[in-house]
C-alpha cells in the first residue's frame, strides 16, 4: 500500500484524509495554517441544522490529528512536484513556528505576554492577535507559532519576551524552514477558497461606513468566541441593532466582477438572520436577493421557516445605494419596490454583503506547481463535468471542496470522499 | 476486593459557551466535595489537544480508574474522551460523560445561578454512575468483502464501478429489464449537452468489461437479514439468488411527479411534462412550435412537494436551449420562481440561455407559478401575474412543458422497512448527518447516493456514487468493524421465553433459543445496538443492558432526586 498527499486541511481535506486512513491508507495533509479547520472553523453555526460549526468539527480535527495512519503537516506548502500517478515525489517546505512542537504545550502564557499585537486574520481583522499565537482557541495542533513578519525579536532582535516566560522552553527563533520529500501515489488538492472583498462597490459604503459588514465578519461579530463575544453591536454607541438587512449577489453574479453563483450565500443570509433573532428575539431582517438559491436538501423549507418564525422579510431587489446617516450611523437602503415600482428607502441599524466565494489566492500558484490546469474563473479544472468530475487535468491528482467551485459544506465532504475513493485506487 | 475507586472529574469551559453561563470553578469545588472524586480540573476546552492531554496524564499521575467529562454532548465527542482513557491505559468504558452545555448552560442562559447548581446536580448525578461503571471489551466483527447495490441507475453504476475498481466484489439488483434508470428516458445532458445513450453506452461497456460486478435485471431484493460485515440477501425475480455482503449501497433514483389535474395537463395535448418532451427529442418528433413555454415548479415549492427539486431549472434551461437551435425562429419563455442556476458551470450556462434569447420570466414564491392556462381559439393561454409589469399578462403558446419534481418511488418505503433506514418527511432517504455523514444511513454498513438521497443532476448523482463507494469500502478494506459492547446480559433464571424482546427489537439481535428443555432469549451482540427496548420491555426483569444497568440509572436518578 501506498501513500496519499491531501493538500488543504479544511473540511474537505479532513474528510478524505479520515476516509483514507480509517480504510488503512497512509495520508499526508499539508496545511498552509499553523491549525487544520479551514473555513469551517471560523463559522458560526451551519446553515440547514444550525448546529455549532467548529463543535461538529473540531472531533474531526482531532480524530484526524491523532490518526496513527494521518500525518498533519501543518504551516506547511507543497513547493515541488515530480513523477506521475502511482509514484509522485513531492517537496514540502514546513515553515519555521520559532516554536519546538515537541516541547509546546499550548499553555498560551506567551501569548497573554507578547506586545506585538498585529490584525487577526482568523477574526476577519476585526481586532488584534498576537505576533505568537493560536489561530482559534480550538486549534489542532494547539502549539503556539511565532508569525516572522512581525515578532521584534525576528525582525529588530528585541523583546524576547516569550522565549523568557515559556516554562516548557519550547521557544527556538533560530529555527529554519525545513524542506522534506513525500513518496506518494495520489494527490488530493483541496485549498478551499478566498472571498470577495467589496471594496469596489462603491454604492455599498464597505469600509467606508461602520455598520456595513461582509457575511465572514458577521460570523465572526455572531461568534462566542469572535471579537464581540457574540454580540451584535452598532457603531457609534454600541447598542445591538433591531433591524439588519442583508444583500446578496454582492459583487457575484456580475459580469464584471464574479460572473458567476457563489452557492451558498442565500442560504448563509438566512441562516445569519435566523441567529440574530434568535439573539434578540425582537430583532427584524430583510435580505435583498435576485434569485433566492435554496436548491439542496430541506433549504426551501428551510427559508420559509425563516420567513414564517424569524421575522426574515424577503425583498426581491438588488439596492441601488446604501447612505449613512451621519449621526445615528443606521443606514438608508435604496430600492426598487417590485409592488408598487417606486424606489423605497429602507432604514436599518447594519448591513451585511453577501460576498461570493472566489479560488483561494494560492490556487494559480499550487496549479502551476502541480501541474494542473485552472479553468476561466480561476477554480481548478476537472477534466469532464459529467464523466470526471474529482479528476484534475492530471492522472492521479484529484479535487475536493470549493476549490473546485464554490459548494457548501455537505457537498465538499461528499466530493471529498469521492475524491480519496479515487486516490484509494491508486494507492491501495 | 474490588480496587479502590479513584474519580477523575473534568470540567469544560467550552469557552464561554458553558463558562459564560455556568459557574465552572464553583461547579469544580463541588465537585471535589463527591465521594471517591480524587482529582477534579477545569478546562478552557477539554477537547483540545491540551485538555486531552490534561486527561491522559492525571490519569498517570493520580492514578484515576474513573472519568468523567462534563461539557458537551457525547454525539460528537464521546470517542475522543474515551480514546484518551484508552491510551493512558483505562478501560474507555470506565469514563461517563456528562452534558452541561446543550443541556445546561445552552438552554437557561438567563438563569446562570440555577445553571450551576443543575451542572453540580448532573456531575453528582454522573458521578454516582462512575462508581458502578464496568469494563467492558468491543467485540470485533468480520466483514464480507463484496456489496450489494440496489438500483441500477446512473448512481448504482457509478458505485459498482467504482468498488470494483477498488477491487470489491459487487452485486447490482435492477427492477427493470434493462440498466441506466431514468437516463434511458432523457434525450442530452447539462451543461455539455451530450447525447445521453453515448454517455450511458459508455458505463455501460465498463460495466461490461468489468468481471467483479454481477448484475441482476427484473430482480428485486427480497429480504436482507443481518448487519455489517454479514448481510444475508435474498434476490427474488428473473435472476433469484442468495448471496452474503458486507455493506450495501441504496441507490433506487427517484421518478418524475406527474402533474394530473394540474394546469389542465391531462386535457390539452399540448400541455406535456419536461420528461415528455425529453422523449419527443429523444425520438425527433419535434413540432413547428412558434411559441414555448416552460412552468417551472408545477407541483412543487408548496404546490404538491413541499421541497425545491433542484435540478429542474437547469433542464428547462437545456431543452430551451436545445429547441432554439432547432427552431431558431421560435420565442421561449421560462416562468420560474427564482431560477436555481448554482455554481460556476450552471450559471454560465444561464447566462448563454439568456445571449441565445431565451426569455425568463419570473414570479413570485408565495403564488403558483401561473394562475390560468387555458385554451381560447385554439390556442393555449398561459396566464400570470407579472411583478415586474405589475399586471397579469398572458402568453399564448402553441407548447406549454410542465417542469415537475422528482418525487420518491414507491419502493423506497419497503427497502426502509426491510433494511431498517429512515426516510425523511420529504419521502427521501435520510442520512446519518447532514454535513458530515451525508451518503451514511445511521444504520451502519449501509449508504446512499443518487436521486434517493435528494433530486440530483448526473454530476452529483456520479460524485455521490463514488462518495458512496468510499464510505463502503472502509469496512471492507479493513475486513473487520468494532461493535460497542453495549449489549443485553439475559439472567436465564428469571427469563420466561415469552418473546417480547424477539418482538420488541429492531434489529433482529434477538431470538429465542432451547436450553436444558425450555426457550430462553438469546443476543446476538453483532447485530445489536444497545437500544435497549428488549431491556425496558422485559417484564420479568430478566434483561440488564450493559453500560445502561439498572443499578447505574437508578444510582444516577437517586441522586437526581435527593
């Protein structure tokens, strides 16, 4: 039996890595991150079932971690490939943590001390992590890494101050990369996705007025452990909003930008609007869409539910502009009413965007390295929609998940399994 | 004498998820006031990696013989505690879970001083189970390496192929005389319009060159009797047979709902359904028809189904497609209710609909999706409301398609019963999870994929497939599962032979067997799911579940009500 390389340790990757190890198959999962999780572990709660993301995922996370057939190589990129299926040779660059895994215990002292505080990508920028760090309370691997582009001992050689409070002397800021070489007969890519930042969409105010957010932030403003603590809150004065609107096809469906359909951002509204009455019961939402996409298993049902117990008011329109009023901070939506064919003004206290889901920033990167073709959009090309629809441009490499195009989670752990019963062939 | 009980108790913030609401260090210091309780530790989150780590070595070092976990729920995190008390060496049965937060701190978050007192209840009321807890050893089971897959659709085909692949052993059973399901009834497929016999020859000649798949035609399964690894199926019709697998494969498809008494489908010959229409392609028999008009969502959305069908826009899209090269001179029109054209691929493909001049109309969701059709002057009037005109306006048509859901086969219902799988209340087969087991039946050794599952195109229905195969091939890759060992203890004595639990259980785990002159029950532990309704429906006491014995749950309620 041969080896299999997953690259991309979101859900997607975790699923084929656990379908490939439970069958006996050895897995390498190499994962940019310091932590395994992806996209998954920085929602809130999942569409559908509403059911918490990170507390189904996390015991995947960790079965996956602790498999004896699963090697995580996590902070990790795959920079060299070579050979063809059945016997790939591929070269791994683990990047430096600064920190001795073996010693590290995930205490988080270094973390509470450090004084380089820097954005928190995990939190959508929203606050401030640490220049050493967990990227969430839940990671897996729980070790602490030192991010080189900020940390002051890495780049003026000050502070220390880690390598001083660190009770396990775990702490090592000579460490190197390190370049490693896999043997393996299959290859899963499974690099998810990036989203669309709205910032061109002038009419919207994103960035520009404090209370229009994208859907990632609001799982992150929505999240107990986001930097909110859960609470919505409005600027200037903090009060928690009673009515948010949310407006999809933000920068999707739009020949200029993406033309094409994220998926799962109909859904995703809904759901956001289901937790914030659920948060505050008398809090109303209204989601502008074009076309509301509820196609899967029970989400029909699923948005009439929301119309029917959560105070959600579908308007079918795409807002014209959004205005801020300069002293309460709500903001003024202006659209086009379908019943009366009049543009109407809608006030509310936050604005959330549905951004689509794009190819992760890597992707071009990792299909040139591979080898691979990426179709126009930028997502990783199969070679026949209908006939081979996990098998990239080259034998024995295989796709799962949204880098393939944009799909929700039930459908990438489906592709997912898909894709590693296809390395099995190669490797079992 | 029995060893000195040592209790481990640990104790979850889940973050704020249960710290948030629940006094955790007060609920620790009582926890340290229990009997036996030797060591209690609160956790930010006991699942990470440093809580399991904080499990595994106070087990070492205080040398604990009990765990008990409070936080969440042993759903998603009972095997990882358990696997923890496992590798420091305890018996993982030795460990009980308690649920504090989706039983606690989630439902009263606005009474956080009652909270903590029900968590101190419900960790005296776990700990009192530890004191009784036994170890218990998992029973393994071994597993016949060839599957059954019931349905010879594009789905069941795909999954064959695939396993054999694998190198498994497979049986398909197909009602019909003939494989390929509902694909032998459609003219092309989305989005590459291919020809839909080519695409199914080409299985078909796989399945052909392919020695390790055994198919069965004009057969039905007629019984399935045992469990993972050791299914007994019996095939009934032109090809009987009985054969052994180790996991199954449900792939039945779905079949077009038929719209009778619904826009006058069964008067006017011109009103046809989408799949009619896909057989007057298929056989070329395409009229001079100047204007077409495609309804979509006729009998489902809330109409007869409460459910979207998926896949019905998108194959409006393609025959609208189809018909305007044919008839480059004709006008068509789609009437929907929000057009379903997900992804990259499919709204690309809408998108050239629309540059080809096809024409969407769409209506509002609360509404059928027409309001009239009729016949005036020997024409056919399709009438609705316009949301975006704000008037009804009326379209004159010379064809009108009926875009139908696919709804369940009537079989679907006697393989539920026969393989003892749930359907959901849409009619369809229901998966062990969502998102994250969502070709499993919870049932184990047994799977799904294809329209079954859900209305699904031929890209999903082929990726659920090989999902399927994936998830089926696990066991038989292994050759062997484990079973958890919470299986019924018969006390001989006191049993009567009466039956009940033979009747009672779901599973077919229990049978009633001669001993010493008289019939007793007996367990089959493989097949049992510690469900435990031979145990609570044994009048005669006679029956203890392991794990769930009656002195464990009367220990535990007697601390509830103290």
């Amino acid at each position: 039996m041969k080896d299999v390389l997953i690259i991309g340790g979101g859900v997607a990757g975790i699923q084929a890595a656990l379908d490939l190890a439970d069958r006996g198959i050895h897995v390498y999962l190499v994962e940019k991150e310091p932590s395994i999780g992806g996209r998954m572990a920085l929602l809130d709660k999942t569409m559908s079932t509403n059911d918490c993301s990170i507390c189904i995922l996390a015991p995947k996370m960790n079965e996956c971690f602790s498999h004896p057939n699963v090697d995580v190589l996590e902070y990790s990129e795959v920079i060299g490939l070579e050979g063809r299926a059945g016997d790939f040779k591929v070269k791994v660059k683990r990047k430096a943590k600064y920190v001795d895994a073996t010693k590290c215990t995930g205490c988080g002292d270094c973390m509470e001390k450090c004084p380089t505080e820097v954005p928190n990508e995990y939190n959508s920028y929203l606050d401030k992590r640490k220049a050493i760090f967990l990227p969430f309370p839940q990671a897996v691997p729980r070790k602490a890494t030192i991010d080189d582009r900020y940390c002051l001992k890495l780049t003026k050689n000050r502070c220390g101050l880690c390598e001083k409070i660190c009770k396990a002397g775990a702490i090592d800021y000579n460490q190197k990369d390190q370049i490693i070489e896999l043997n393996v007969a299959a290859i899963i890519v499974a690099v998810g996705l990036s989203l669309y930042e709205p910032r061109d969409l002038y009419e919207y105010g994103y960035g520009k007025y404090d209370n229009v957010h994208t859907w990632m932030e609001y799982e992150r403003l929505i999240n107990a452990a986001g930097p909110t603590h859960g609470h919505l809150k409005c600027s200037p004065d903090g009060r928690r909003p009673k009515k948010i609107a949310f407006i999809q096809c933000v920068g999707s469906r739009d020949v200029k930008r993406c033309p094409w359909c994220s998926s799962v951002c109909c859904m995703v509204s809904i759901k956001s609007a289901m937790l914030a009455n659920e948060h505050y019961n008398d809090l109303e939402s209204y989601i502008f869409y074009s076309d509301l996409r509820v196609f899967s298993k029970r989400f029909y049902e699923y948005s009439k539910r929301g119309e029917r117990d959560y105070k959600i008011t579908y308007i079918h329109a795409r807002p014209g502009e959004i205005k801020e009023d300069k002293r309460t901070k709500n903001l003024i939506i202006y659209y086009e009413d379908e019943k009366e064919g009049k543009v109407k003004e809608l006030e509310v206290e936050m604005v959330i965007l549905a951004t689509p889901i794009m190819p992760a920033k890597d992707t071009k990167k990792i299909a040139n390295v591979l080898g691979i073709e990426t179709d126009e959009h930028g997502f990783i090309k199969t070679v026949d929609f209908l006939k081979y629809p996990v098998e990239t441009t080259k034998p024995g490499i295989f796709v799962a998940g949204c880098c393939e195009r944009p799909k929700d989670i039930t459908e990438s752990v489906i592709q997912a399994s898909a894709a590693a019963a296809k390395a099995a062939e190669l490797a079992g | 004498m029995a060893e000195k009980l040592r209790i481990g108790v640990f104790v979850c913030d889940c973050g704020t998820n249960i710290a948030g609401f629940v006094n955790v260090p007060e609920v620790c210091e009582y926890a340290k006031t229990l009997p036996d309780v030797v060591y209690v530790k609160e956790n930010m989150y006991t699942c990470s990696n440093a809580g399991i780590q904080e499990i595994m070595d106070a087990i070492k070092e205080y040398k604990l013989n009990r765990v008990v976990v409070a936080s969440c729920t042993p759903r998603t995190h009972e095997p990882l505690f358990r696997k923890a008390c496992e590798d420091a060496g305890l018996n993982k049965f030795l460990f009980e879970f308690v649920n504090i937060r989706d039983q606690c701190s989630w439902v009263h978050q606005k009474e956080k001083e009652d909270a903590t007192e029900k968590a101190k209840d419900l960790v005296r009321m776990g700990v009192a189970k530890a004191r009784l807890l036994e170890p218990l050893e998992e029973i393994k089971i071994p597993v016949e390496r060839k599957a059954l897959v019931i349905g010879g659709g594009v789905a069941g085909i795909t999954s064959a192929l695939s396993l054999a692949k694998q190198g498994f052993e497979v049986y398909i059973v197909e009602k019909e005389n003939k494989l390929g399901g509902l694909l032998n009834h459609v003219h092309s497929l989305y989005p590459s319009n291919i020809d839909a016999n080519e695409f199914l020859n080409e299985l078909l000649e796989k399945v052909k060159k392919e020695k390790k798949i055994h198919v069965f035609l004009e057969s039905e399964v007629e019984s399935v009797e045992g469990y993972i690894g050791n299914f007994n199926v019996k095939i009934k019709g032109k090809k009987k047979g009985e054969i052994k697998v180790g996991t199954i494969i449900v792939a039945i498809g779905a079949k077009p709902y038929e719209p009778m008494y619904m826009y006058n489908y069964d008067e006017y010959e011109n009103v046809i359904t989408q799949f009619e229409l896909e057989n007057l392609l298929k056989e070329n028999k395409i009229g001079k028809w100047k204007k077409i008009v495609f309804i979509q969502c006729v009998g489902g959305r809330g109409e007869r189904v409460r459910y979207c069908s998926r896949i019905c826009c998108m194959n409006s899209i393609k025959n609208a497609r189809l018909l305007k090269k044919l008839l480059p001179e004709s006008q068509i029109y789609i009437i929907h209710k929000g057009l379903q054209t997900y992804g990259t691929v499919y709204e690309d493909y809408c998108r050239k609909a629309r540059e080809e001049g096809i024409r969407f109309v769409r209506v509002r969701d609360a509404v059928p999706t027409v309001s009239s059709l009729e016949k005036k002057d020997g024409k056919l009037v399709v009438g609705f409301y316009h949301p975006g005109l704000r008037r009804k306006i009326e379209l004159d048509a010379d064809l009108v398609v009926l875009s139908t859901p696919l709804i369940q086969r009537e079989d679907a219902k006697k393989i539920s019963q026969m393989l003892k799988v749930p359907l959901g209340q849409d009619g369809f087969f229901f998966e062990a999870h969502v998102k994250l087991r969502p070709v499993d039946f919870a049932t184990d050794g047994i799977y799904m994929a294809g329209s079954c599952r859900a209305p699904a195109d031929i890209n999903e229905c082929i990726v659920q497939a090989v999902a399927a195969a994936s998830r089926a091939a696990i066991p038989m890759a292994k050759g062997y599962v484990k079973a958890e060992p919470y299986t019924p203890v018969i006390d001989e004595e006191k049993c009567m032979g009466c039956g009940v639990c033979v009747e009672v259980c779901p599973y077919g785990a229990m049978r009633l067997v001669e001993k010493d002159g008289r019939k007793v029950a007996e367990n089959v532990p493989a097949a049992c799911k510690g469900c435990g309704a031979c145990g609570s429906s044994c009048i005669h006491k006679a029956i203890n579940m392991r794990h769930f014995k009656d002195e464990q749950i009367m220990a535990q309620i007697e601390e509830a009500i103290e």
